[in-house]
C-alpha cells in the first residue's frame, strides 16, 4: 500500500479538480475509473520512447514495444492468478469479450435445444450475445429468479440448471444492485451438468482479488478502464484448452499461422484471437494499473469498497423519500436508488450542480429495471480512492435535491 487512503487521492489528479465551483466527489468509477498518475505515465513513456507495432519489425524500438506488450499480459495474468500468459487475450473490453466467447465458442458448439442460463441482473454485454447465439443456433435462453431483495441463491440456481445446460453466463457483480453472486458453487453446478461457466468481470475484478481457479470460471471477461486502466482494453482470460477450441472472430493480420489464395491457419492462443494492430498503449497501461492495484491491495480495496457500499446504502436507507435497490448485505461499493417524484436524470442533474457526479439511467440492464418496475435510476458507486466524506457528498446532495424541488 501507498498510503492512507486519503494520500492515494493524491495519485488521480483529477480528483483534485472543482467542478461548479465546488470540491469534485466522483461517484462514477462503475462507469469508468479515474486514472493515477503511474498509468497515465506508462502510456506516455510508451509513445515517447518506445512506439512502434509489435510481433512484427525487428528493430530496436519493435523489440521494445513487444516486450512491454508482453509483460502487460504476464502481469495481468499474475493478478487473477492465471496459470500462463498465453491463457489471457486482450480485447477492448467486457462487451468484446463476451462476444468474442458466444461467437467463437457458442457458435461452434451450441446446437438446437441446448440451454444457456442468464439472470435478470445481467448488463446488456452479458445477456445480448447470448439471445443472439441462441437465435443463431437455436439454444434457449434460461433465467435464474433473483429474490425479492436482488439475489441469486444456490437453489434458484439449481432449479435452472439442467441437463441441457451448455452455458452459464453470470456476473460476478451487479453493476446496479450490487450483488454479490455465488460464483464459484454455480460453477460448481454448471461443471456437475458439463456446461462452461462464463463470468462477468466487469464490477468483480477492478474491486476484488481474483483466483481464476478458486473462482472456478471457464472464462472470465473484465475491462481495464473499470480498474484504473485506459479505455479500450480489457481482458478474455481462458482455460487454455477452451481457448484453443475457440474460433477466432476478428481475421486477418498476426492471427495467422499460414495463408495461401484459399486457405489460411490459425496462429496459437492468444494472437488467433487478436488480429490487427492491437491497443499496444493500452495494455502497457492496464499492465501500469495492475502494478498500481497491486500496490494498493486487493483485500484492502475490497474491504474498503464493502464498507462504503454497505454505508451508503444504509445512510441512503435511512433518509425520507429514498428507494434503494439491492441487498443490505453483502453488497458490493455501489447503490441505485431514487428520490420520490424526481426523474433520476434530473436527480443527477442537480448532483452535478454540487460537484457530485453518478450515473442515472438504465446501465444497461433494462430487463433488471423491468424487474425493479422503474424506467432508470441514479446509481453512486465508490472505489478505493472515495472515504467516509463522499458519502456525506453524496447524502447532502440527496437532502439538497429534495430541498431544490420542493421549491
Ligand atoms: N458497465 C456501468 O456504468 P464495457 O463497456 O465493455 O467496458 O463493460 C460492459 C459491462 C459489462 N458488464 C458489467 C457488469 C458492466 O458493469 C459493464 C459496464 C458500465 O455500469 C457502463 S454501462
């Protein structure tokens, strides 16, 4: 660890900034998280000393540019404790990773009657690719009920996993209720019927410690601007053997192992599946936010993410007029809620008036806002860099709000 908490703000310059007029409480890094220092650094050490493609020239600067590429993938596989490098493809972000498994393994595999399960609590990125292999071959999309509070237990998973189960694609956490899910006895049920288990990353790995194997995935998808990394990278991590019976989605230049005028060869996992000049700043830069977090500490920051999460949500809990949605606990560092009578973008709207950025809308999930029965909500979310004083932030904006409307 670098510090105490309120030293690490020090690291994201942007943190320091006022926005109308006022301190900036940034209440959005489920939506993106703020950059430190070291990240920003790397990707401008790369283009001003290093820059060139990779895998490609043999030049000095080529030769640099692969190894820092290279690096970045071993350091990202250190940090969710994958087995090789080689098991880790980078993408640009959740949404392509997802995809990149309902085409290249769903497609391939899947057949008519074959059965993927899903839960109403899925971003878009994880439900989308799934209705749509399914329309492609013919398997059925099944959901797992959540309880009345957001949750998914082990029965209502058991009652829908079956022996036509191929598939089962959950996230780890919910980026609107907060839900912490049981990932890896799910796995444990998908692997007893021979289904793969598919894990969203997104809201898991950026505030959690991450074992691929304890947690039991077949594939794991995350995105490196949730967790201190730059936009446009993120991760597919693989088991190595479903990798390689994966096809490659995107064709063309370094995927390839051999071409004739008819023909062409896969190379080996990962470069099959990253044709084209990849976001080569990107993954030195995910591999500099790597270095970060790790710094920090993963426990660390999943204790502190917890504690805010729990804290908003029971301070939020308490105030007249507000609905919060999700479990009490455990619950993960983010809260959707409304304020009675007030439109969410409007909420946010006013917020923004006080420097307090979230989010408000649907985040993606519409078929979870249909199971809230709500058209959007505003959503705070928290990470290491946030303390006990953005929740007042965040509480006086609410009590502020109301104030500004009953006017
Ligand atoms: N959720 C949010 O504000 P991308 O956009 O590919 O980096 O991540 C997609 C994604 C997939 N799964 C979950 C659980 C997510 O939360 C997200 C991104 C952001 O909630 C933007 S919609």
């Amino acid at each position: 660890m670098t510090g105490s908490l309120a030293d690490l703000k020090l690291d994201f310059p942007i943190l320091s900034r006022t926005i109308n007029g006022h301190r900036l409480v940034y209440l959005d890094s489920a939506a993106t998280s703020q950059k430190p220092v070291s990240v920003i650094e790397a990707e401008l050490d790369f283009y001003t000393q290093h820059n060139a493609n990779i895998l490609r020239s043999v030049h000095t600067l080529a030769e640099e540019a692969t190894t820092l590429y290279s690096q970045a993938r071993e350091s990202v596989a250190r940090f969710i404790h994958a087995r090789r490098p080689e098991e880790v493809v980078f993408t640009r972000g959740t949404t392509e990773s997802l995809n990149l498994v309902a085409r290249g393994w769903g497609d391939k595999f899947l057949t008519a009657g074959d059965e993927i399960v899903v839960s109403p609590m899925e971003h878009h990125s994880n439900l989308i690719p799934w209705q749509e292999v399914a329309r492609r071959t013919g398997a059925h999309l099944k959901f797992i009920e959540l309880t009345p509070d957001g949750q998914i237990t082990r029965d209502a998973a058991r009652a829908v996993i079956g022996e036509h189960t191929r598939i089962v694609a959950l996230s780890a956490i919910s980026n609107v209720l907060g839900t912490i899910n049981p990932i890896s006895e799910i796995a444990t049920m998908a692997h007893s019927v021979g289904a793969i288990m598919v894990v969203d990353g997104a809201q898991s790995v950026p505030h959690q410690p991450t074992d691929v194997a304890t947690l039991g995935a077949d594939f794991l998808a995350f995105s490196g601007h949730k967790m201190c990394g730059p936009t446009g990278i993120g991760v597919l991590w693989g088991k190595l053997s479903l990798l390689e019976a994966c096809d490659p989605i995107m064709f063309g230049g370094e995927m390839i192992s051999f071409v004739d005028r008819e023909h062409a060869t896969w190379a080996e996992v990962p470069e099959k599946f990253e044709g084209g000049t990849p976001n080569i700043a990107g993954a030195i830069g995910l591999g500099a936010a790597v270095h970060y977090l790790e710094g920090v500490g993963m426990d660390h920051i999943y204790r502190h993410s917890i504690n805010l999460g729990e804290e908003a949500y029971r301070r939020l809990r308490s105030m007249d007029g507000v609905t919060v949605y999700g479990p009490s606990r455990p619950r993960s560092g983010l809260v959707a809620f409304n304020i009675d009578q007030i439109h969410p973008h409007d909420v946010a709207q006013v917020f923004d008036s006080r420097g307090v950025a979230i989010r408000a809308g649907h985040h993606c999930a519409q078929p979870l806002m249909q199971w809230l029965g709500v058209g959007s909500t505003a959503r705070a979310s928290f990470y290491f860099y946030n303390t006990e004083e953005d929740i007042d932030g965040l509480t006086e904006a609410v009590e502020g709000t109301k104030r500004y409307f009953r006017r």
